[in-house]
C-alpha cells in the first residue's frame, strides 16, 4: 500500500484486524524484515509495518534528517491513519525512533517491544577511539585545498575503510543522516516511556 505523508511517498503493510500494532524496522532494512512476525499475528492483530522514508519501497528523503524528523514523520503517519496508542515494535533504528517520538510526546503507546533497538550511546572503546582518530587525520590531511580534488577518490576510500557497513552502503543523504542519528544518545527520554 502507498500513501503520501509530508509530500514523501510511504510504502506501508496494512494487514489483519483488532488492536493496531505499528512495527519500525532498522537501518537499511525494511517492511519486508517483519513478513514472518505480520503472517504469524494478523489473525488476532492489525499489523502496520512502514518502510520509514529512504528505505525499502518508500521515497528518499529530500536532505539529511535526524531522529526528529522520522519521529515528526511516523506521528503524521499515525494520525492520517487515525492510529492512537497502538502497540509499537522497533527494530534498532526503529526502536530509536519510538524512544525519541514518545519522550517528545510526537506520539504515545499502551505497549513497546523493542528488539535489539538503538538509541543509548555506547561508550567509545580504545580501539574505536584510535579508529576515529586515524580517519579524522587521513580526512584533515586529504581535505586540504591544495589537493583536494586529487584526493577526492583517496578520501572516498578512507570512509568506505573506516566507516561501517550501514554507512557505506548508504547515498550520501542517509549516510549523513546516519552520522546525526548516532551521535544522538536518547537515555534522557528513558524516564518519560511508561508504556
């Protein structure tokens, strides 16, 4: 199913009948991740499964979001549908999501499930600091206008080295927006999630 939310084209799953259930994948994945879990409870269930913007079936975002944006986004989605309090379930980024929009009260739930999700800044080991540190010198020194452009490949190839997976699969707008959404530690918003 589609539906335009904000001027972005939403691909959705809309399937079952009873008590709304509203499931938010993880980065670079999808409505699909979720078929096994919507099939096995649609009987009792209205499974909602959404291909948040930039993945799967949905439109690419217009610029660089942050975990407000999607929260703001899944909120009008929730409304348009005339969806209240319904049982969210996040996946990773999902979870981040849901985390952000009720400690902001975007939107409210009677339950959450949250599966493996995102959202808590995990201190930096010693091995990450050094990675970080190592790619910030290589960029420093590859960004310097004398030969920037003929450094540009070499910079390229220090990001797909130093980056993760998500990151270097990612087009440029979700690998910026990738960087704001884990540089943003959500464990202040904790106390406001009762459900």
């Amino acid at each position: 199913m589609n539906i335009t939310v904000n001027n972005l084209n939403l691909n959705y799953i809309d399937c079952g009948q009873g008590e709304p259930v509203v499931l938010l994948h993880g980065w670079g994945s999808s409505s699909v991740a979720f078929n096994y879990i919507i099939k096995s409870f649609s009987d009792k269930f209205r499974m909602i499964a959404l291909d948040l913007p930039g993945f799967g079936d949905s439109d690419m975002i217009p610029e660089p979001w942050d975990v407000n944006d999607y929260a703001d986004f899944v909120a009008e989605f929730l409304k348009i549908m005339n969806i209240e309090n319904p049982v969210l379930i996040g996946h990773s980024f999902g979870g981040r999501v849901i985390f952000k929009g009720i400690g902001e009260g975007k939107f409210s739930a009677c339950k959450i499930i949250l599966l493996d999700s995102a959202g808590i800044k995990p201190k930096k080991s010693v091995k990450s600091k050094i990675k970080l540190a190592a790619f910030k010198t290589v960029k420093y020194f590859l960004s310097c206008p004398i030969w920037e452009n003929a450094a540009a490949g070499l910079l390229d190839k220090a990001r797909a080295h130093f980056g993760s997976a998500d990151y270097n699969n990612a087009p440029l707008v979700l690998r910026q927006t990738l960087v704001k959404a884990v540089n943003e530690d959500l464990r202040h918003y904790m106390p406001s999630v009762t459900a």
